[in-house]
C-alpha cells in the first residue's frame, strides 16, 4: 500500500519524511530491482522533456527562412515553451504536492505529446508559438516534481547517482530531439520532424507509467496558502539556495544561447554546414550523459564547490574555443562547454536535494524555475548580441555570465 509524507517533513531528512503508516519503508538503493526501475522511467521522462522542449532548435535557420524572421525572433519557438514552463512550475509542484508525484509527472508528458502533435500542423509562425508555450506549460509537470520524487524515494548515498542518470536521460532526449529532428526536417520538412518526434515520446510516456514505482514517503499537503508562502519565505532566506538558483538561471542560460545561436553561425561562411550536418553537431550531447553520471564522482573527491568552480572554468575554455574559424576547434569547444553545463546542473541540482529546508518539493520547483528562466530570457536577449556583433557578441554575453558562475561558485564553497 502506498505510504506519503508532506513536504515540511522531508524537509527534516530521512527519518522525519517516512509516514507514521509505514515507519520502516525502505528508500530506493542502488542495485534493486525497484531501484533500476525507478531510474529508468525517471530516465525516460528526462528524454521526452528534453526531446519535446528542444527539437526545434537547430532548425531556428529553417523557421527563419520560412516564416521571414531574425535570429532573435526565431529562438522565440525555443524560448515560447521554457518560459511557460518555468511559470507554470510552482503551480504544478503545488499541484504535485496535493494529488501526487506520478499522477503529474504522467500527466505533464502526455499533454506534452499531444501539444507537439498539434505544433505539426502550425498554420503560421504565432499558431506554433501558441501550442509551444502550452506544451511549456504542460511539460513543467514533470521537472520540479521529479527531483522532489528523487529527493522523497531515494536513500541519500544513491541520490546522486540517481540524479545523474535522470539527468543524462535529458541529455539524451537533448540529442536525439536535436539530432533525429534535423535529420527528419532534411528530408521532409520540420513539420514531419514534429510529429516523428510525437510519435516517439509516446513510447516513452507508455514506458514511463508502466516502470516507475509508486510513491512511498509522500502524503498530500493540505496546508494554507499562508503556509506556502511561509516556505518560501525559509526558502528563500537560505543563502546556500540563493546560490544555485542563480546558478542554474546562469548556466541554462548560457548553455541555451550557444545552442540557439549555434547553427546560425555553422549555416553561415567559414562552415556552410546544411540542416542535417548541423544536426550532426548536436550529437555532442552524448558528452552530457557522461558529465552527468561522472559528476557525483567528481564532487566525492574533490567536493561540492570545487568540482563546481572547475566545471565553470571548462565551459569557459570551451567557450573560448568557439571563436576559432576551424570547424574542428568549433566542435571540441562546445564538446567542452558541454560537458562542463551537464555535470554542472547534476553537482547544483542534487545540492539543492541536499538543503536543510522545508517543502522540499517547492525548493526544487524554484531551482528548475530559475534555470528555465535563465533559459528563455538569457536565450533570447543574447539573440540581440548576434545581431550587434555574430557570434563574437554571444560569446562576450556568455562569458559574462560564467565570470558570474564562478563568483557564486566561489561564494557557495563559504556557504558549504
């Protein structure tokens, strides 16, 4: 029988999260059965997000030629869906917080499915920002509640771990949204690419509800709105949070900016790349699956803050590598910042799991806010840097903002 535990009780750390009904029931480890599940649906919920939220990133050239857009204006297809799913997030936790984990998170990926389905048959450029922004919407169910989820059934020494492999199942949905859509939009157009795509998630949404456990330390919150507000409140008074959420509003920034403005500089002389070469350049992704499964590694030896710094340090120096006019040096530079933006979100992530707070879920909720918001508003105001100066400008506005990164890496590690 399913056992629950309200989000001020999590808030106290193992013991206080497990229900009166059902003291005794074990977390989630490494190495069982319901373990393995559990991460892979989790996994395959991280690739439907992904999958669904960035397809249509490299082929911001192909709307921009279609629909007779700037640069600028074309990340409005990416940036429609990150800012309604980041002010949709604190309603769906709130709504997670009632009527439970799996229900929301479930539901969030269907709706997304079939939101993508109907952006297929856009009839102008404002139609599919219309059903981006509610599939944005829709999809918010999914990430706060889902490291709630983790935070809630995973024993503290497999958390990390755990977190790592949801996180690589977004890094892969990264890529093969990217990847598999470009090379489908080569072929037919991006509107074939979309709905593929639907097709696909739907796969993933079955595997989702049939592998992942129910719930065990989760009882619905029934507090006041006076209640809520007072967790946030205790949230936001705690320093060490502050941090991480303006890291991940930072770093998902810049990562989204290079990516958004990437295939415009590879469609353009030196490189000439078509849609389906740069889809190829989105394979990188596959360094993020890595990052994400070696960060838990990474902060065991040398520690939260300092694995932290040197991750910001790398995305730097592959920042920096972009600017060459070798497609080469290009791809080894965004393999780098790559790396350095997935382990970083992993190391950041399971940190705000790990903070002495209440309505842990509400914690989460505000985290993966922040970084979408980063998402949308550094995505989309970095397009006006391109038109100022190309890709020499985006950089100049990415590097600000890991200059930005490292001083809160830096403040973090006082914090502890």
């Amino acid at each position: 029988m399913n056992t629950t535990a309200t989000c001020t009780e999590l808030a106290a750390g193992p013991s206080a999260a497990a229900p009166s009904s059902a003291p005794s029931a074990p977390r989630l480890q490494a190495g069982t059965p319901a373990y393995r599940r559990a991460v892979l649906a989790l996994f395959c919920g991280g690739f439907s997000t992904f999958a669904l939220l960035y397809n249509l990133q490299p082929l911001m050239p192909l709307l921009a030629r279609e629909f007779g857009l700037s640069p600028a204006l074309a990340s409005g297809a990416v940036s429609a869906a990150t800012i309604a799913l980041a002010l949709a997030l604190i309603p769906a936790a709130i709504l997670a917080d009632r009527i439970g984990r799996k229900p929301v998170m479930g539901g969030a990926l269907v709706a997304a499915t079939l939101f993508t389905l109907a952006a297929a048959f856009s009839a102008d450029f404002g139609e599919l920002l219309v059903w981006r922004a509610l599939l944005g919407m829709s999809l918010a169910g999914l990430p706060a509640v889902a490291m709630a989820y983790l935070s809630e059934e995973f024993e503290a020494g497999s958390l990390g771990r755990a977190m790592g492999l949801y996180i690589s199942g977004n890094a892969l949905g990264g890529l093969a949204g990217r990847f598999v859509g470009a090379q489908i939009a080569e072929l037919a157009d991006w509107r074939v690419s979309l709905f593929c795509l639907a097709a696909l998630a739907a796969l993933t949404v079955i595997a989702f509800w049939r592998l992942l456990p129910p719930s065990r330390h989760f009882r619905p919150a029934r507090g006041a709105l006076g209640e809520l507000f007072g967790h946030l409140r205790q949230i936001l008074a705690d320093a060490g949070l502050r941090g991480l959420f303006a890291m991940g509003f930072l770093l998902m920034g810049c990562f989204t900016s290079l990516y958004n403005y990437l295939g415009f500089r590879l469609v353009a002389a030196p490189f000439s790349l078509s849609p389906a070469q740069i889809g190829t350049v989105f394979l990188l992704y596959l360094v993020g699956i890595v990052a994400s499964n070696l960060a838990a590694r990474l902060v065991d030896r040398f520690g939260r803050p300092n694995t932290l710094r040197g991750l910001v340090a790398l995305s730097a120096a592959g920042l920096g590598l972009t600017l060459a006019p070798q497609l080469a040096l290009v791809i080894v530079g965004v393999g780098l910042f790559t790396f350095g933006f997935f382990a970083g979100h992993s190391v950041s992530a399971s940190w705000v799991g790990r903070r002495p707070v209440p309505a842990r879920a509400l914690a989460a909720a505000l985290y993966v806010c922040s970084y979408y918001l980063g998402a949308s508003l550094i995505g989309t105001l970095s397009g006006l840097a391109w038109q100022f100066d190309g890709w020499l400008g985006v950089a100049g506005c990415l590097a600000v903002g890991l200059g930005l990164c490292g001083l809160l890496g830096w403040r973090l590690g006082r914090i502890g």
